[in-house]
C-alpha cells in the first residue's frame, strides 16, 4: 500500500528532536510512526468508504450513488 518513496518522504518529514531517546540517525522514531498512521488512516478510509458504497449500492442503487458522492471521514 504505501510505496517506498512515500515511505521515505515520511521519513525525511520527521526529524523533529526530541529529548528523549527515540532518536534513531536524527529521526524521531515515535512521530515517524505517527505520521505513517496518519497516511495509512486516509487511505484506509478512501477504501471502507468505497466498500460500503458497494455494499449499499446492491441494497439501493439511489441512496448507494448518493452516499458515493460523500467524502469519506
């Protein structure tokens, strides 16, 4: 799901530092797993979201087309 480039333009978006030591090569590893989570969370939802419009649009066509044009959360 996530490619290695956008893997890597997370990673060089996370050297914030910190006083702790979670400090890996100058990478905060903590907000560098939060930032994977917060890319990951998006597209998992962009994926459930058309799930249920699938699922709806067998119940009903008219109310499935209607919540396809919703924005997923």
């Amino acid at each position: 799901m996530l490619s290695e480039e956008m893997v890597k333009q997370i990673f060089f978006q996370s050297d914030k530092p910190r006083k702790d030591p979670l400090i890996a090569d100058e990478v905060d590893v903590v907000q560098f797993a939060h930032n994977i989570e917060s890319v990951v969370a998006v597209e998992y939802a962009r994926i459930e979201h058309a799930r249920c419009v699938a699922i709806v649009k067998e119940m009903n066509s008219a109310v499935g087309n209607a919540l396809e044009n919703q924005r997923p959360a």
